[in-house]
C-alpha cells in the first residue's frame, strides 16, 4: 500500500510511531555527547521507503515484559497504568506482558492472589493478554504444574495467552 493511498489516520499512526522511535533513539543510553566524542560502540544505518511497502507489523505486537517479584506493581502503582494508557493510545490494541524474564528460573514457589487478582483487574481494565513464565530449571514437573494450574484458577480464561517453559535457554 502506498502512502498516498494509506488513510489518514494510518498516515498519522505512521508517523507517530516514526516520531517516538526517533525520539527514543536520541535519548536512548549512549547518545550523550561524552560517548559521542569516543564514537559509537557500534553503527547502523537504517532506510526506511515509504513508497514501497514491506510486512505490516500486526497491531497486537507491542508489549513488555516484567519480573515476577515485582508483578502486582503494574496494577496497584498509578504510573504503571498511566504508561500502559500511554502505550495502548497508539491504537495498537491489547498490550502483550511477559511476566517472568530472570526471575522464572528462581520462582521455586506457586504465587498467590496476591499476583494473580492485580492481573485480572489489569485485564479487566485493559484488555492485556500475558504470557506467564514457569519454572524449568528447577527440574520439578510437579512445581511447574501447580504454578500453571493456579494461573488458569486466578485469571480469566482469555487473559493468557500462552505459557513459557523456562527463561531463555544459555
């Protein structure tokens, strides 16, 4: 699809999101001007036509990710929610959260309602769909188990989106 022939408020949505990553890319860690004058650690050149049309990027990919000690956070601290309005205003949907990264390989316990009720009312008031990490690492079937048995008993069933065996492997 052409730009010309892009509605208008695609063209807007593109340029927006043009907009924010330039916007990142000057703020980003490592454009200070001390780094500057060392030189880049690494450079890239991206082109970018915007007469010829590439892969859409699907509406429903923007998301993040976020520990499990520190899960109920994203519901019960104004700011969390401010940034995830923030982030949907973008038009792009439901957001996606991982909750897991480095903390899935150290969750040796089956978190309570104290995790998965801030969850739900995040779901409930946003849409948010998870993908939950369980422990692996552990070697304990049995443990990752119980942890995916109490995440589909303490949220909807349409908020998980799909399950994630382990961290990254090393």
């Amino acid at each position: 699809m052409h730009r010309s022939s892009m509605a208008p408020a695609q063209q807007e949505y593109t340029r927006l999101w043009l907009l924010l990553l330039l916007g990142l890319s000057a703020v980003w860690p490592g454009s200070s001007q001390q780094q500057q004058q060392q030189g880049p650690a690494f450079s890239s050149v991206t082109m970018l036509d915007i007469d010829r049309p590439g892969r859409t990027i699907p509406q429903s990919f923007m998301g993040f990710s976020h520990e499990w000690p520190y899960v109920e956070e994203l519901y019960t601290i104004p700011q969390y929610m401010d940034v995830i309005k923030l982030l949907q205003s973008f038009g792009s949907g439901p957001l996606v959260l991982r909750v897991g990264g480095g903390s899935t390989d150290k969750l040796v316990t089956v978190p309570g309602p104290e995790v998965w009720q801030p969850l739900a009312k995040l779901h409930a008031s946003t849409g948010m769909k998870f993908i939950l990490g369980l422990n692996l690492v552990q070697n304990d079937v049995a443990l990752t188990r119980r942890q995916m048995d109490a995440a589909t008993a303490g949220l909807p069933a349409k908020s998980i989106m799909s399950f994630e065996i382990g961290n990254e492997p090393d």
